[in-house]
C-alpha cells in the first residue's frame, strides 16, 4: 500500500508541476506542445495530438502521436485535400466507388531532439513560432456510416482473439493483438484484457479502458460509458 501512495503521490507532482517523464512503453512528451515551422513546414503538437501542414497553415495530415526514447510516432486518422476536393478525409471512407485503404493512414516513426524553442525532427531543425500548438480537429466528412452506439454487449466473446486495425473514432491504439490466454498488445505495448459483467475491459500500462460491446461479422464496436463508438476490424 505504501510501495502505492508513493507511486500515486509522484504522478500527481508530475501533472501539477508539468515535468517530463521518461516512458517507458510510449507516452506524450509535453513539452513538445506548441506550433513548430521549418521553411515551408509545419508542425503542431497539443499533448497527443498533431496537424502537419505547410507553413500557410494549409494542413495535410491530422492524427495521434505517442513519444518513447526520442522517437514520435505518428498515427495519422485524417488526410487533407485526397480527391477532388479540398477537405478532410478518414480511413475507410469512401472517395468516388473507392474506400481509401489503411495504406494512407500507416503509422510512422520519426526521431527527435527538443532544446528550448528548437525541435530537431530527423535532421530538420523547426523554431518555435507560438507555444499554442491547438488546432481545429477533423471530422468525417459524412461518406462512412458511423456507427449508432449500443446499450448491452452482443456477439459471440470467441471472437475476440485476433488482430485488430482502428476504422472509427478516436481509440486508444490503432493496432490491437488478442490472446486467448487474457493478454495481448496495443500499438506494441503489452496489455491485459478480459470480458466481465457484460464489459470488455483492456489493462494497458498507461490507462484502461471499458466499454459495451457488440461484435458482428469482422467487426467489433465498443460504446464507452460517454456514449463515444469506436470500432475495430479484424485483420
């Protein structure tokens, strides 16, 4: 108990006095917040997420990002300007007769340097133009059919062993691995899970995460207590 007040006593020193943690299995470096232009460039950061745009402020990419041993990983949810016209599009969306496929949306890595108001970005090196790093989030543009959300769990709970990839909403991982013993991964981090009360519960190291759940076909949604969906697709 007392091994658990320690641990809980310095969490909460480091959100009240805004230090930056060394993670381990991936969190969001803060102190990167802010908006950040390299010549033509630029990148906005605001505590997990991140607009990448020209330096007009005409954006190309929206998303997540988690940090770990001076890497950013970006998971981008929305691309700007695919198409003919000029707005946002999701995964899975459909452009024409054609669903824009994970391929546009893959995660990636970049490594970084942070010293003051200069961001070094693989070998780029962005200036600090305001600390604000806010932006107005992308929507669906109404093309995909979102999901209503559920008031009990349905579906078969064998089916929930597998790959999963990210398709609707703002989830926590964009890749999820179950295991048939309890375990599995989120985005490479080791998570536990479990199905109780009617509930689909995930242990992961840094949050956890409950929701109803109704699974159909290859798919799985999840309504958290919010009512916010969010839906996975076996791989």
């Amino acid at each position: 108990m007392k091994n658990k007040k320690t641990v809980l006593w310095f969490a909460l020193m480091v959100l009240a006095l805004g230090m930056t943690v060394v993670c381990v299995n991936g969190c969001v470096d803060r102190s990167i917040n802010g908006t950040w232009d390299y010549h033509n460039e630029q990148f906005k950061f605001d505590s997990g997420n991140f607009e990448r745009s020209n330096s007009a402020g005409y954006p190309s990419i929206q998303g997540t990002y988690t940090t770990k041993n001076n890497e950013i990983k970006l998971y981008p949810k929305f691309r700007f300007g695919i198409g003919l016209d000029s707005r946002w599009y999701s995964k899975n969306e459909k452009v024409g007769n054609e669903r824009l496929n994970s391929a546009y949306f893959n995660p990636s890595s970049v490594k970084y340097t942070h010293n003051g108001n200069m961001l070094t970005i693989d070998s780029k090196v962005y200036i600090l133009v305001s600390p604000d790093g806010k932006f107005t989030k992308a929507k669906a543009s109404g093309n995909t059919k979102e999901s209503v959300p559920a008031k009990k769990s349905s579906g078969s709970v064998s089916s929930f062993s597998g790959r999963w990839q990210l398709v609707e909403g703002r989830g926590d991982a964009e890749d999820v691995e179950l295991f048939k013993d309890g375990t599995g991964t989120a985005d490479g981090n080791g998570i536990t899970w479990k199905i109780e009360n009617g509930r689909f519960h995930i242990l992961h190291p840094f949050y956890t995460f409950s929701a109803i759940y109704n699974v159909k076909g290859s798919t799985i949604t999840f309504t958290k207590d919010d009512g916010t969906v969010i839906k996975y697709q076996k791989k």
